[in-house]
C-alpha cells in the first residue's frame, strides 16, 4: 500500500507492522507511522519526534505528511532572521563605566 512512496523519498522506507500499522525509517532511523484513525475512512499520521501530523483522507496522504516531516532540515525551507534580532547589547554597565576614572587623573574642580 505505501511502498510507492519510497521511490519519491529514496532514502524513506515504509514497512508494514501490523494489519493498518506501517512504520516508516529515514536511513535506519525510526522516521514516524501511519495507521488507521479514530474515523474508519481517516488515516492517523505521527512524526518520528512524536508530533502528531493530523488525520488524512487517505493512506498516501498521510505517508506524505510523515515524509515531509522526515526531510533533513537543511532541505526545509530556513526562515531568515531578523536583523534585529542578530544585535546584542553590549555586556557592561554603562552607568558603572561612567563612574570609574583612570588613575592619575585630577578628581574636583580646578
């Protein structure tokens, strides 16, 4: 049933464990499952993290989700940070800096 999938996730391997359980493995690495939903006619899918991807119409789907899921994170979309948010404050006080004075130097007025 779900064993056309892995031609378009090579490295995605789909195995089933029981009768409407399959349990998918990214490179050996448990990847998520795909089973029957609380719905007879929904399929359950859950990530390899233990996310739970919805219930999906049909078993494909729901396998789709879980290879979403399963892509590497350098294949996912990155958002771009803010350039505000790359700014740091500078580490010292700047009311504690003011008020040190190098030595040698003429304290009052003159």
């Amino acid at each position: 049933m779900l064993s056309s999938l892995s031609a378009s996730t090579p490295t995605l391997v789909w195995r089933q464990a029981d009768d409407d359980f399959y349990v998918a493995t990214l490179d050996g690495q448990y990847a998520g499952f795909v089973t029957t939903g609380l719905q007879p006619t929904t399929f359950a899918a859950e990530s390899g993290r233990g996310a739970d991807l919805g219930a999906h119409a049909s078993p494909a789907a729901a396998a789709a989700a879980v290879a979403a899921a399963a892509r590497p994170a350098a294949s996912r979309p990155v958002p771009r940070p803010d350039a505000a948010r790359g700014r740091r404050r500078s580490s010292r006080n700047a009311a504690g800096a003011a008020g040190t004075r190098p030595a040698g130097r003429a304290v009052g007025p003159r």
